[in-house]
C-alpha cells in the first residue's frame, strides 16, 4: 500500500469526482489489500525456511558416573565416566525440501490470487456505488426541475383564478401537484445521503461527482471474447485454481513424507587424563512401522482434500458459466431499451406534452391533461435513469471478473 494520497485525493474538487477518481481512491484507501499481500509475504518466507536442512542438535553429556564405591559421583577416576559432546544433524532428501518449500509457494500464490479478488470487488463495489449515487443525483435534478416548472403553473394559475379567467380546481391541482414533487424530492434528497455515505465508504470522501463523466457501460472487455476465454481468467476461478494447486503441492509433502529422515551424529568423549579419548558415530533411522495405518492415511486424506477442492473449483466453473451469460443478456437488453427510451418514447412524451400544452391554452383541454402528460414524462425519464443504473450494475459486473482490466477508458 502506497502511504501517500494523490492530488486530487488529497483536496478534491467537490463537485468533480469520476469513475476512475472514486476507483483509483477506494484501492488507495483499502486496508483490505494488505491482509493477502502480508499473507503473500508470509508464505513466501516460509517457503525459504522449508526448502533449508533442519538446524543441527548440538548434544552435551556425562556418561557413566558411579554412583556408589570409592569413586562415586566422581567424573575422572572411573575409565569408563565421559564428558561428551556431540552434533546430530537431519537429512531430509533434496526432493522433500523442495516439495515442502513449493508448498508454501502455492500458498503464496494462493494469497496473490485473493488479492487481485479483493482489487476486483473494491472496484466493482465503488463503482456501483458511484453509478447510484449519480443516479440518485439525476433523478434530483429531474424533481428540481420539474418543481420550478410546477411553481410556474401555480402561479399561473393563482392569476387565472384572481383573475376571473380560471376555475379553482386547476389552481387546487397544480398546488397539489407542486406539493407531490417535492415529498418525492425529500424522499430523493434521503436516498442521496445514504448513496454518498456509501460511496464515502469506500472512496473515503464526502464530495459529490461528475454527472457529466460519460459512462462507459456501452462495451464490456468481456463482450468481445468467447465465454471459455472469460472463465479461463474469471479472478474467482483463479483464486479456486490456486487452492487446488495448493493442496495438490501439499499431498506432494505427504507423499514424500512416507519416507524418513535420517538422522547423523558425531560425538567426541573425553575421560580421564589417563584414559584415551572416544569417537562416536550415529545413525537414526525413524521406522515406519505402520505405514497403512498413518503415512499413507495421511497421504490418501490430502488427496482427497485435492480431490474436494477441485470438485468444488469444476462446479463453480458451471455456475460462473451460467451466471456470466445471464448477465450479459441482462446487460444487452439493457442497453437495448435505453436505444428505444431516446429514439423513440422520451420524443414522444415530449411531443404529448407539447400538444396537451397547446391544446390547454386553447381552452379545449383541462389543466389536469397538462399534469397527467408531465407526470407521465417525469416517470419515463426516471425510468429510463433506472435502466441505466441496472445496466451500468450489470457492467461493472462483467466488467471485474478480470483482474488487471480497464474499467474506465480515456
């Protein structure tokens, strides 16, 4: 984790927050990135540690003190009392160390893998919660804007009816529907304080953001490959592969466990000054006795630990499958309404707004005509902030599946 804070981190402009800004603050900010990169730096060490010899056993000792008769307790005057000092040393063959030192480094790759998987969720989780935010935000600005308008209308036909020139219940409606709009503005104003809380989470800044950032929920890294191709780099599946290969390496260890470690000492005597000094030689051979009932229980266990994992991982690859092509179709139907919405429905609630206009101020509709149309237009654009906030989930989606993409293109 880098301990300094980009500019525009450090004093952010707050009306000026993009996708990538939130992105790129949300992984500076993670302290959850540290927890598999130390496991990482763990794993790597003790694959270090395991690929070395035992440390040798240095061993002192005193043999043959008598302990009764005129010598006893006493460490010289006996030939056979030695003073003994002595070095035994563990030899696991080469081919163990290395089992047990690639061990840890598929652990360590293991740690790597979940950490591209947490980079993944922060940056599908922050950019969900800028795509609602700036949802939210939009449907503000509908409300706002339409409240002005409304405040007109009243108006308008405040002086129509002082006047003598409108009925009272046109007044009574517009107010009413003035009054309408702004309990849907609070309840707006509510969901935009708790989508910024949200953001703020996880970027770490209470600012607002760049409505005008132009989404880049049209294409998908993923919508130009085949669907093998995407699973075969899906971060969940990776990090499910690295386990198994983690495991695999461990039922290595066990199998080359079955055979002991043989153990070498040296050990030089020394007895009194008129008796000659000794040498020693040792060799210690554990006896596996019981190789069925332990070694190879043990070896059959980490397999099928292996087994399970890779059981788990072959299934997951299904569901991911299943999953991926769901959220494609969801994502293209998406974009395919927002297309219909602008090229065909948000003309036409315009123009029905526009002919019930005209046709109020020429007496010939009534004023709730006019109210009911700029309802109707005021739900599609709404609507319309609504499809694009699911297609923009079901991008970010697709979007992080891979580690190392570029969720935001200049």
């Amino acid at each position: 984790m880098l301990e300094a804070w980009p500019a525009w981190a450090a004093a952010p402009d707050p009306a000026d927050l993009s996708l990538r800004s939130a992105i790129a603050a949300a992984l500076e900010r993670s302290q959850a990135l540290a927890v598999p990169a130390a496991n990482a730096r763990a794993a790597r060490e003790l694959a270090v540690a395991a690929g070395q010899r035992p440390d040798p056993v240095l061993r002192l000792s005193l043999n043959n003190v008598p302990v009764n008769g005129a010598d006893s307790w006493s460490t010289s005057n006996d030939f056979m009392t030695m003073q003994s000092v002595g070095i035994m040393q563990t030899l696991p063959s080469q081919a163990k160390r290395q089992a047990r030192s690639q061990k840890f480094e598929r652990e360590a790759d293991a740690a790597l893998e979940q950490r591209h998987m947490v980079v993944t969720e922060i940056q599908r989780e922050t950019a969900v919660a800028w795509f609602e935010l700036r949802a939210v935000e939009l449907k503000i600005g509908l409300l706002k804007a339409q409240i002005d308008e409304a405040g007109r209308q009243v108006l308008a036909t405040e002086t129509a009816f002082r006047s003598g020139r409108g009925a009272q219940t046109d007044w009574i409606a517009a107010r009413d529907a003035k009054s309408r709009l702004e309990q849907a503005l609070l309840q707006m104003q509510a969901e935009q304080a708790s989508a910024g809380s949200t953001l703020a989470r996880w970027t770490g800044l209470v600012t607002g953001i760049t409505l005008n950032d132009p989404l880049p929920i049209s294409s998908s890294s993923l919508d130009a490959q085949p669907l093998t191709a995407a699973l075969d780099q899906h971060i969940a599946l990776r990090a499910m592969q690295a386990r198994v290969e983690a495991a695999r390496a461990n039922a290595e260890v066990m199998r080359l466990e079955r055979e002991p470690d043989w153990s070498v000492e040296l050990m030089l005597s020394k007895r009194g000054p008129q008796y000659s000094d000794m040498m020693s030689v040792g060799l210690s051979v554990p006896l596996t006795w019981d190789r069925p009932q332990r070694q190879d229980r043990e070896l059959a266990a980490s397999l099928a630990q292996a087994d399970a994992l890779e059981a788990e991982l072959n299934e997951a690859r299904r569901e991911r499958m299943l999953d991926i092509e769901r959220q494609r179709q969801g994502w293209r139907a998406a974009l395919a309404q927002l297309q219909l919405i602008d090229r065909d429905r948000l003309p036409l609630a315009q123009q029905r707004v526009e002919a019930v206009l005209a046709a109020y101020r020429s007496g010939t509709t009534p004023l709730t005509s006019v109210l009911e149309a700029r309802q109707a237009a005021l739900m599609l654009a709404i609507e319309r902030i609504d499809i694009e906030l699911q297609a923009a989930r079901l991008w970010a989606a697709l979007e992080f599946l891979i580690p190392n993409s570029s969720p935001v293109r200049e």
